[in-house]
C-alpha cells in the first residue's frame, strides 16, 4: 500500500526532524567508537593512559568520530528513507 503523497514543506520538516535525531545519536555513538579505536591504538603503541582515563588522547579519536559519526549518521538515515521510497514505487 503506498503512503500519500507529501508537499514540499512536508518533506523538508520530515528530513529536517531526521536529521536533528540522528545528528544527536550520530554524535554520542561516533565519540563512543572513536574512544574504542583509541584505546586499540594506544594498545598497539603500547602506551600506558594516566590514571582514570580511558586511553591516551581519547579526547582526539573521541573528537574526530563524534564530527563523522554526526555526519554520516544522518545522510545515511536520509539516504535510506529515500531508497525505501523509490523502492514502493
């Protein structure tokens, strides 16, 4: 069964709330796999993280997969949306 056919101003208030939520899980998951990718390359340097902290210089790994993960989430959400549509066509 096809879904109705939305207006223009429907379509960018969908995308726009697609984005804000997946931006924000984007985020929060992407820093979480950049603390990972840290620590396996802080194991493989063989380097010792100051007391209470995760890895050394998790801040950057952090960092940088929180920019990609906020990025890459939403346009691979939006993406997907627009696949799942031409394919009920």
């Amino acid at each position: 069964m096809a879904s109705p056919e939305l207006s223009r101003e429907e379509k960018i208030a969908r995308n726009i709330g697609v984005g804000c939520i997946t931006t924000f899980a984007g985020f929060f998951s992407g820093g979480m796999v950049g603390v990972m990718v840290a620590k396996i390359v802080g194991s493989v340097q063989r380097c010792e993280p100051p007391e209470g902290l995760p890895a050394c210089n998790w801040w950057v790994y952090a960092g940088v997969g929180a920019v990609l993960g906020a990025l890459t989430t939403k346009v691979l959400a939006i993406v997907e949306r627009r696949v799942i549509r031409w394919r009920e066509t």
